[in-house]
C-alpha cells in the first residue's frame, strides 16, 4: 500500500514515516526505482506499533533501534507499559489533587466576592446511614475514594434490595486523620454484614448549601464555620454533607464538577 495508506492505517504522519526510515527503524517494503513512490504492507503495523509504543514511553528513537535489534519480546513490552501507565496515573491523580489545593485556595482568597446563601439554624431529626468509611490523610485530603465508595455503597443496597434516599458523607478527626463515611438515608433495620451502621441523633445544626464545583466545597466550609463561631455558637459532633444533586444523579463522585447541590450541616452547642 502506498506511504499515505499505511500512514492513515497505523495513524501517524507521512512525516513521522520518511523520519522512522531516515533512521532505519521502519523502512518501505519497496521503493519505485523511477518515482521512489514508498510501499509498505500490513505485516510492518507490527513493528511500527512497537516503535510508536516505545516511543511512548519516553525511550529516544537511537535507543529505540537497539531495543529493536534485542527483539524485545511483547511480554516485556507490555510490562514496561503497563508500568508507564501506573505512572502516568499518579501523576495525573498528584496534579488533579494539586489542582484542587489551589482551586480551594482560590476559592477562599475570593471569599469577599462568593456568592453565599445565608447560614440557616435547623433542627436536624435522628436518622440511619448505611455505609462504609475511610480515613483520609492530613489536608489537603486526597478524596479520590470517595466517590468510588459511594458508588460501591450504592451498589450492594441496590443488590439486597434496600431502598434508600440521599447520599451523606459524615466527616469526623479520628485522632490519626479524618474518618468519613459514606453512605445512604435509610428508614429499613436490615443491616447487611458488609456495611455499616451510623445512628445520627437528633441535633441543631447549622447549614450551609454549596452549589457547583466540588473543588471549591472547603470555601463554603470555611464560611460556614466562621459564621458558627461569629454567632458564638460551639461546633459540635460530626459535621455532614447531604448530596441533594450531583450533577446527573448518579452516586457522588467528584470527577462531576457541575451541577451540584450539597447541604454542609455543622452541628452545633447554642
């Protein structure tokens, strides 16, 4: 097939083709002696996707012809990117966590400008959260589990049956970091052996809606704290965060940054 096709086939540039020959790592199959019109076949995809592959992982194109030489065996292959792969996603995990530090951060410098409902007192009912928890670090937290969580928790309820209202997230200092919980609303007395239980008394409480970006939900923390204590009020038990939106309903899961509704109760000692 002509250099244009197989650049098409193995989706990379003519240019990216004639610079592989140039260095001997991918050459045509045949070239025409009079037009030098360059023809390569379906077998050579393999080598090209091991060149691309290598190519991918950082390695210089010289090293690349070496390791090309050694026949490298796909087994090997795979792991190194396979083991690329780990990387990149903690690399991508450090800066999405980075980005959401200064997101907050943002967020409360701008404080001044927010657009904040009013602080409201409530008399919050007792009730039941099925769930399971997780111990965060020190701040700022990495959060990624806990949408995995919610979705886990709303997996086996949906399997034994139970039905359940709003997620809740309870955030309590365990001594050795931040315990949250992360679970259901729900009125059943059924208690399933791989979930917890988390009997919330009745309390007053003051409460906050946060509205959008869940990389900002701190700000509204911060804000509902600080009216708190500039009313003089004590801040008591287990704050929560009530999910009354999360952007397409489904469980709460801060990869969705839109769309979201979320009532911040911060108990309270009138």
């Amino acid at each position: 097939m002509k250099i244009g096709e197989f650049a098409q086939l193995g989706q990379v540039s003519v240019r990216m083709l004639r610079h592989y020959e140039s260095m001997d790592l991918l050459t045509p199959d045949s070239v025409d002696p009079f037009t030098g019109h360059r023809s390569y076949t379906v077998a050579q995809l393999s080598l090209l996707n091991r060149i691309m592959a290598l190519n991918a992982l950082g390695i210089p194109l010289r090293k690349i012809a070496e390791l090309l030489d050694a026949d490298l065996s796909t087994t090997e292959l795979t792991g190194m990117l396979n083991l690329r792969r780990h990387q990149l996603r903690a690399e991508q995990s450090a800066a999405a966590a980075k980005l959401a530090e200064v997101e907050f951060r943002l967020a409360l410098i701008e404080g001044t400008d927010m657009s904040h409902p009013d602080c409201i007192i409530k008399e919050l009912p007792a009730e039941r959260v099925l769930g399971q928890t997780v111990v965060l670090g020190e701040p700022p937290f990495d959060t990624s589990e806990i949408g995995p969580l919610f979705g886990s928790v709303a997996d086996r309820l949906a399997e034994a049956g139970v039905r359940h209202s709003a997620g809740v997230g309870i955030y309590s200092d365990a001594g050795h970091g931040t315990e949250v919980t992360c679970g259901y609303r729900t009125e059943t007395a059924q208690e399933l052996a791989d979930l917890q239980v988390t009997e919330l008394k009745s309390c007053t409480s003051a409460t906050l809606i946060h509205e959008g970006s869940m990389t900002r939900i701190g700000a509204s923390w911060q804000h509902l704290s600080e009216w708190c204590i500039s009313q003089g009020y004590s801040l008591s038990g287990p704050c929560r965060e009530v999910y009354l939106e999360t952007g397409d309903n489904s469980a709460p899961d801060t990869s969705a940054q839109t769309g979201w509704i979320v009532e911040l109760q911060q108990p309270i000692i009138v």
